[in-house]
C-alpha cells in the first residue's frame, strides 16, 4: 500500500512538472529558427496520438511557396543544385525530411531529400529541376534529357553509361569524348584513333592487342624496346635497328639459302629462333609450290 | 574481508561497464548510420525490464510458475541488458529532462540492484563462515541457531534494501511510463 502511495504520488509531482514546463522537461531541443514564436505550443505542430500531420505545416508554409518565398512572401533565391522540388512530390510528408527540434534524431527525419518522394512524371524531366546544372558537354549535349539512362538517383556518378546506344559512326570517334583522357605514350600516340581495336566498351583493360601474333618477345628482343624495331611508327617495323642485323648481311645469308623474298621479315621470323624460321619458310614454300 | 571488497568492486565494475558499453554501442551506431536501431532499443530494453518483474511476481505469490532463485537470476540478466538497451536508446544526447530523469532513475535502480546482489551474497558469506565456527567451537545445533540468529545482520540489511529497492524502481517505472506516454502523445 506505502509503496502504491508513494507511485501516485511521484506520478503527481513528474506529471505536473510535464504540464507546467513541457518545453523542459519533454520537448526533445529548441525549434528551429523562425520557430520561437510557437517553440512553447506543442499542439501547433503536433496532433496528439497522431504526429506531426503535414497539414499544421503546410498551413503555415504553403505548398506552392516551399523554396520560393518565406511564408511573408518575400522570394528566395534557389540555392545551386538545389532547385524548388516540393511542389513534385508525390505526397506531403514534411516529418519524412524535416525534423524541427534540434537535436531530435528521429530514424528518417534527417533532412534527406530522395528522388522517391518525387512523382513520376517529374522524375523523367531531370532537367526541370537540375537543367541549371547539367554538364554541357559534348557527349551530354548529345545525350539529351534522359540523364536516368547512364545516371541513377542516388548519385551523378558511377554512371552506366552503354556505348551501344550511340550511332555506329560515333562508337568509332573514341577521341571525340575520351580526347583528353587518351594516353599520350608513344605506343597509343602511333595506335591513332582506333582505340576499339585494342581496347573495349567496357572498360580500358584488359586491352586485346597481342604483339606475339606477329612477334614473340624474348631477351633479344624485349618488349620494352619499341623505338629498335618500330623507330617511326608502330604499324610499321625494322629488323634493321639492330648492329647484328645489316641490310647487306641479311640478304647475303637469305640468297645463300636460296630465299630471294625475304624484305617482310616476321614472315617467317616470329621470334629470335632460327629453327621456327627455317620451319616456317619450309612450310611456306611447300604451299607456294602445291599451288 | 577480502572476498567481500572483491564482490563489490566486480559489482561496481560491472554497473561502470554497462554505460561504457552504452556509450560505446551508441558511438557504432552513429558511426554506422544506424540511429534508427538505437531508437528501437528503447520498446526492447523496456520490455525486458518489463519481462524481468515476473520474479517480484513470483516473490510475492501473485504467481507461482518458476523457481524463486531462477527468476531472481532472470530478472538480474533481462534488468541489465535491457538498461543497456535503454542506455544506448537514449545516447549521449542532453535534451528533454524527463527520458533523462528516467535514464538517472534506471541507473539508480540497476545500482540499488546489484547492491541487492552483494548483500545477499555477502549474508550468505557470513552466516556460513560464522556457523562452521560456531560447530568447530563445540556448540550444539540449537545453540547454534539461536547465535546465528542473533547475529544475522546483514539479512536485516537486505530487509531495510528490500524496503528502498522497491521505491526506486517505482520511481524509475513512473518516469518511464511518463516517457512513454509523452512520447507517444506528441511523436
């Protein structure tokens, strides 16, 4: 029973200590700036049992006006990026976003906007809210308005953007977009304009091109020395670049042998082995001779 | 005196690690963007507390499943974790007085728990090593009784805790259900 007296009797003195200073002794932090006025009344924003109902908001802060004029009516100016969007939502929930009192952490009241309260047909005109800050690029200029299809909406990049979607003729102009991104090294420089050759959609690596289709690295002839046997420009090559290699040697050996076409070396050359050279050549003459 | 000196610092410790482990949830929790989680722990931390009062149920033959000593241990682990809970819900933020005044009032209680625990045990302790002495000094069985009754002191000691421990829960339950109902009435 004592103890029944003394729950009733705390329960008096904390509930009238809620009643005569809530603001104290409930309320979760100050509202915020241009709240004062109406920092002490609960129930101006807040329904009992129901929340915080869009309507006590928007009765103050009309829809139309959000992001363009302060509720005198004085106009705002949008900040950069961030154009006027409440008229496009899908529904009012000001709570969803907004969280008056400062300091209250309520779980989805942290003032993050999120292209899914926007409604549909807004959500495919990207240009109506960020037109300002769209780039002005050439691949954006011919991108058009449908941001969404390379761009998602939580954030600008990482984009998906398909190069098949671009007309054969433009899928070809690599440089077009990727100019100054493009290595500047002596073998792209020589590679020229056709990066698809070597390299995909996808990504940059892994690239395809594979020198030892026409010739195998080996000690002799190492891979890090282009400037030996390509001396101007990659797609073309000598073996002459070498002091073991003469012009008047190698067509001294060649005759000898009884081979008088020998100017298109890696014919038969694929690597630095004579004997690959040799079997080559066999195999070469023998087709030459059939036919 | 030792072993008694030992029981209350592990009991002091274990009070201590409980806001230290309060306070370090809350920081992950933040860190991770998972406050939503810690606003949650607060129903769940309460509805332990709630849960751990079926051994004062028991205690006082308004029900009679469980054994006393088992419900005692149950009401010891959910109280605790469920002030933990309780603690990380409210986080390390100073706002509105009244979930604080529970909060403080949660801790007293927890606090007025353990010392429960450590009376108990330390009657125990006592009443034990004082009747092995009595035997060892040849008494007989009824003298023996009659000694130990004389000198159970620290049983009274759980008698008078018995008496405060209920008010200071009652004194954190009606800042909670308070909380609560403020909580709900203006969510």
């Amino acid at each position: 029973m004592r103890n029944l007296f003394v729950m009733i009797f705390l329960l008096a003195a904390y509930g009238a200590l809620v009643v005569w200073i809530p603001e104290v002794t409930v309320s979760p932090g100050d509202v915020i700036e241009g709240h004062e006025k109406i920092a002490n009344d609960c129930t101006e924003c807040h329904s009992p049992f129901r929340g915080t109902p869009a309507a006590k908001c928007i009765a103050c802060h009309e829809l139309e006006a959000i992001g363009l004029a302060t509720t005198a009516g004085v106009p705002v100016a949008a900040a950069e990026g961030e154009p006027p969007f409440h008229q496009a939502l899908i529904e009012p929930a000001c709570v969803r976003c907004h969280s008056d009192h400062r300091g209250a952490e309520r779980p989805g009241a942290s003032i993050s906007f999120t292209h899914e309260l926007v409604r549909n047909d807004v959500l495919s005109t990207c240009a109506s809210c960020h037109g300002a800050s769209t780039p002005k690029d050439d691949l954006h200029r011919q991108a058009g308005d449908d941001c969404g299809s390379c761009h998602g909406f939580e954030a600008w990049i990482p984009a998906t953007f398909e190069h098949e979607t671009l007309p054969a003729e433009r899928q070809k102009a690599c440089v077009s977009c990727h100019g100054a991104s493009t290595p500047k090294d002596d073998l792209h420089r020589q590679a020229g304009d056709d990066c698809g050759s070597c390299h995909g959609f996808e990504a940059w690596t892994p690239a395809t091109f594979e020198h030892e289709r026409h010739f195998r690295f080996d000690r002799h002839h190492p891979a890090s020395k282009c400037q030996s046997c390509h001396p101007s420009t990659l797609d073309q090559y000598t073996c002459y670049g070498c002091h073991e290699h003469s012009a008047r040697g190698i067509a001294r050996e060649h005759r000898e042998e009884g081979i008088t076409e020998f100017e298109d070396c890696v014919e038969c050359h694929r690597s630095g082995d004579e004997h690959e050279a040799e079997r080559l050549f066999r195999k070469r003459r023998g087709k030459t001779a059939r036919q | 005196m030792r072993s008694v000196a030992l029981r209350a610092g592990a009991l002091l410790a274990l009070w201590a690690s409980v806001i230290v482990a309060a306070v370090t949830l809350d920081a992950v929790l933040h860190t991770l963007g998972l406050i939503w989680v810690g606003f949650w722990l607060g129903p769940i931390g309460t509805a332990l507390v709630v849960v751990s009062f079926v051994y004062s149920l028991r205690k006082r033959g308004w029900i009679e499943i469980g054994s006393p000593h088992r419900l005692l241990r149950l009401h010891e682990a959910l109280a605790l974790t469920g002030a933990l809970a309780i603690l990380v819900h409210g986080g390390v933020h100073f706002h509105a007085l009244l979930p604080w005044l529970a909060v403080f009032a949660m801790m007293i209680a927890v606090a007025s728990g353990l010392m429960g625990e450590f009376l108990l045990a330390s009657a125990r302790s006592r009443l034990t090593d004082r009747e092995r002495e009595l035997r060892e000094s040849g008494l007989d069985a009824t003298n023996i009784e009659k000694k130990l009754e004389a000198d159970a002191l620290m049983v009274r000691g759980m008698e008078i805790w018995r008496v405060v421990h209920l008010p200071i829960a009652v004194n954190f339950a009606v800042l909670a259900v308070l909380h609560i109902a403020t909580a709900v009435v203006f969510w």
